[in-house]
C-alpha cells in the first residue's frame, strides 16, 4: 500500500501562484508515475499533469501547459505542481495520485491506484 498526503492548497488572487505538496509513504518503491488532477464542483475529475517517478518525464493537459509545473523529491518521496498565473476557473479540489503498474495512458483517474485527500485551492478574480 501507498499511502499519499496532500498540503499546500489555499486562497489566492488571481494571477498569482501556489505550490502543491505530496508526500508518499509505504510501499514508494512500487510507484512507477504520480499525477494531479482536480475537480471542481459539479464536474469531474479533470487530469492535470503526470510525472515518471525513476526518470522525472513529465506530461500536463492542454488547459495547464506553460503555467503548472510538476516535479518530485525522490529523496523526500514528494511530488509537486507549482501552479502559476492562477484563474479563477482553476479553483477546485487538487488531488495526486500514484500508480503501482505501468501503462502508456497515464491522463485518466483508473491508471491510478493511490489517491491523496484532496487540497482545496480557489482563486479569487
């Protein structure tokens, strides 16, 4: 088991940034990638960006690309998305979440085993 805790989430305005946290635990050596995703209310649950946890390749979806920025800590077991030029579109509930198995599509929410509590993050216009 992995377990995944979640931090950074918070209020801010429009235009500016935030730093997302999540630290794993246990079984870190049975993760392949992790990833973030969001939901906002009345929507689904929408993927953001995903990273290979050995190599750090990392892919993001169309609507974050050149302002979210994922990255791990190995060493701390931590991955991150630094989020910048926030919208107010982009308040949501962030969640991450890891994969124990590997496979070429990584964008949707059943190539994840783990999953984090979720960190809210809303930005205000």
């Amino acid at each position: 088991q992995v377990q995944l805790v979640g931090s950074g989430g918070g209020l801010v305005q429009a235009g500016g940034s935030l730093r997302l946290s999540c630290e794993a635990s246990g079984r870190t050596y049975s993760i392949y990638y992790m990833g973030w995703f969001r939901q906002a209310p009345g929507k689904e649950r929408e993927f953001l960006s995903t990273i290979t946890w050995s190599a750090g390749s990392a892919d993001y979806a169309d609507s974050v690309k050149g302002r979210f920025t994922i990255s791990r800590d190995n060493a701390k077991n931590t991955v991150y998305l630094q989020m910048n030029s926030l919208k107010s579109e982009d308040t949501a509930v962030y969640y991450c979440a890891a994969s124990a198995k590997w496979l070429l599509g990584r964008s949707g929410t059943p190539s994840y085993d783990y999953w984090g509590q979720g960190t809210q993050v809303t930005v205000s216009s």
